[in-house]
C-alpha cells in the first residue's frame, strides 16, 4: 500500500478555563481554540495508538516507515502564529516528541496574542519545528492581484528567512484558498508545498501544491479526534460530506467554482 498521511490543522490553543468565546487576537474564531487539555490529550493519543507521526520534511523526503503504510500517518500543522502555539502547544509537542510546522502570518508577528520574533527563531531552531508562511496579511491569496499576491507571497517568506534562517519554505493557503495561479506563483516564488484546507487524505499522487487538511475544532471530543484519524469512519465521512458541500454552497454563491475550502 502506497503511504498516506493525515495533515491536522491546529490555530490557537486556549488556556484551560478560558471564558466561552475567548479568542487571543481579532485574527482567530473561537471554533479554533482548541483547550490546552484536550490538545495535550490529543498529542498523547497519537503515541498511545502508535501513529506514525511525521514531519511535512519526512513527508516531502518520503521518509515514512514502510511498516506504517497500513494506516496513514500524521502531520500536524498550526495556522496564523498565535502565542499561544509558542507558549502552550510547544512544550506538549516537545513531551511526546511530536514535530510540526507553524504558518505565520508575517504582518501579525510581534502583535497582540501572537508569536513574536524571538518565539519564532527559537521555534526555529529546534529540530522538531519548522516555519512556514502564511502570507503577509492574511487577505485571501484567490482574491489578489498577481502583482499583490507574489508580494503576499514574498515578503513572507523574506521575513521568515530573516528569522530563522531556515531555506524550505512551505505555505498554508490564508483560508486555505488556493487557485491554480496563486499554486503557481507560490511555485515560481520558491515555495515547496502548498497547505490547503480540503478535506481529505494526503497520498503521494496529490504531490505538494494542494495538500489536504483536517481543521481540529474546538468542538471535537477525545471521540471525534479518534474517528478524524480514522478515514473510513462515519464521523470522517459525515464531516468531510458537511464541509464539502458547504464548499460547494458558498462557491455557487461566489460564481467561482468549487473553492478549496472556505474559512468562516
Ligand atoms: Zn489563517
């Protein structure tokens, strides 16, 4: 069996007992704060079931244990550069030597509720941790200008260099939109991977300009995130049906097709 993987997309973590509709910055939607329990739970979960746990660098380099193929791996991915992905995911990640990638939105580095420099070159620096980009403003890189959305693409990855050094550079689509023009400016520009927001399962076929993800929700109980890991579950299927067809539904209303997905 070829190897899949499963790429999980985190935004903020919300401290435990954190009011009901706390958010740590006006960029995030509460529907993303996963609570620091549950993620730490998570994390555990994905050790105790023996998940092949890669990072989108083992992925890219094939480097997935043939033993392994028999399930898909996971990835996990942070979006936007919130703090608290620095002060509360980090060390959960470091305890069950879990690696992942943090997209930063460039203009918001520094800014209330979210990663400064510092945070992110230290982030960098260590092995199981990555950066990458996502975009400068978090404007929707399908609604830009060629022009506007190569510096969009530029200027983020400029900055992330600046900070960490770091050459690879992989982006998570701002809403997880992507179009074949702004997949083939990311190209051009240098970029390796493209992080959508479609629902799915990644398989080597998909290659790298349109990676699926799976949102973790604040909503999701210890239940649900096992039956998200698990492809052929009903609760995969269901939500996989739901958000496609609300994909379907917004991009009817837009006259633009089928979007990759939509963020609230
Ligand atoms: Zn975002």
């Amino acid at each position: 069996m070829a190897p899949s993987a499963l790429v999980l997309m985190y935004h903020q973590i919300t401290p435990d007992g954190s009011p009901e509709g706390w958010i740590p910055s006006p960029l995030a939607d509460p529907r993303y704060g996963v609570g620091l329990s549950a993620f730490t739970r998570q994390m555990s979960v994905l050790r105790e079931h023996g998940f092949s746990v890669l990072s989108l660098d083992e992925w890219i380099a094939r480097k997935v244990p043939a033993e392994k193929h028999h399930r898909p791996a996971v990835i996990v991915t942070f979006d936007d550069g919130y703090e608290s992905d620095w002060r509360l995911a980090a060390p959960v990640l470091s305890t069950f030597a879990i690696p992942a990638t943090f997209f930063v939105s460039t203009g918001f580095i520094g800014s209330a509720g979210m990663m400064t420099e510092d945070q992110l070159s230290r982030l960098s620096r260590d092995p199981l941790f990555s950066v990458g980009s996502h975009g400068e403003t978090h404007r929707f890189l399908t609604t830009l200008p060629p022009d506007a959305c190569r510096l969009e693409l530029v200027r983020s990855m400029g900055r992330i260099r600046a900070i960490t050094g770091q050459d690879n550079m992989d982006l998570s689509a701002p809403g997880g939109r992507i179009s074949r023009q702004v997949a083939a400016l990311a190209e051009e520009n240098g970029f390796r991977a493209i992080l959508t927001s479609k629902p799915g399962v990644l398989t080597p076929e998909d290659g790298l300009l349109a990676i699926p993800r799976l949102p973790v929700l604040k909503e999701h109980s210890p239940d649900d995130f096992i039956r998200l890991l698990d492809p052929s579950s009903w609760a995969f299927q269901k939500d996989r049906w739901i958000r496609t067809a609300k994909q379907g539904i917004r991009g009817m209303a837009l006259g633009i097709g089928l979007p990759e997905r939509v963020r609230p």
